[in-house]
C-alpha cells in the first residue's frame, strides 16, 4: 500500500495529538484540569522573555488580542502574574508563576513517561531510530514555541 504526502503528515500529526491528548489527560488525573497545550506554549514563551500580550503575541504568532486573552486565562488560574516592572513602575510585565512552573514540569515528566510507553510498545531501538529520522528530516533544532514565526495556536482554552 502506496502513502500519499498527505498520509505522512497525517500520521505526523496522529502522533503529536495522540501524545498531546495522553499529556492532558494526565494533567488533569493529576490535578491540573484546566492546562492547555497553548497554555504551556505561552508559559514557555514568557519564560524566553515574552513579558507582555504584544511580545507574547509575537512570540506564537497569534495576535495581541489572542495573547492577551491566553493572559487573562493563565492569570486567573494562577500560572502566570502579573508584576510591576522594577524598572518602569508604569509597567506591567507577566511571570511564570511557582504553579505554573510545577504545572510545567509535571507535564515534562509526563511527556518522559509517555515516551517511555512509545519505546516499550514499538521497541527502544525502534524509537531511537524513529527519533533520528525525525531528526535528520527537521534538522538538530527543535521546535521552540517560544521562537517568533512559529504557530502555537491562539485562544485561552
């Protein structure tokens, strides 16, 4: 059977939505309901130094408005703060805060033990040679959501 261009990234995608969807269903049997990969993708992002809905937007290429609603969203589950700026007191600048960071890691550590799971149903060798791949097509550089141009998706949910 003959795949299509189409089928390839069918599977690609597949795949990052079968991780991502274990990911969140996870977090939230662990108490984190309400985490978003959008969400992740914006705290990452501040992290890197997005410290306002302007630059956040910049950063995952969505508009200020859908940064400042990601804001809004973040803010009020307790992942990100609001701060005055200590070198411009007109300012407000937005931080990870200590939840978000523990949100942040939690996740990490879950993506660690579905990685895991991939390597004891295909195989280790199977998943480092499928890595390499992966690899070898997209180059050593990871995606970085926090980078300007890369798409995160936008939205609060």
């Amino acid at each position: 059977m003959s795949r299509s261009g189409a089928d390839l990234a069918l599977l690609l995608l597949g795949a990052y939505r079968r991780l991502v969807d274990d990911a969140v269903a996870e977090l939230a049997a662990r108490g984190y309901p309400d985490v978003r990969p959008s969400h992740d993708f914006a705290m990452r992002a501040i992290l890197a130094g997005a410290d306002n809905a302007s630059e956040l937007g910049r950063r995952l290429s969505v508009s200020k408005q859908a940064a400042a609603k990601t804001i809004a969203t973040l803010l009020e589950r307790g992942y990100i703060a609001r701060e005055t700026d200590p070198q411009d007191a007109r300012r407000k600048r937005i931080e990870v805060t200590p939840l978000g960071l523990e949100v942040m890691s939690v996740g990490e550590s879950i993506f660690d033990d579905l990685r895991r799971g991939w390597a004891d149903q295909i195989g280790s060798r199977e998943l480092v040679a499928l890595e390499a791949r992966l690899t070898e097509l997209v180059g050593d550089a990871r995606v970085r959501s926090e980078e300007p141009g890369w798409v995160a998706g936008g939205g609060g949910d």
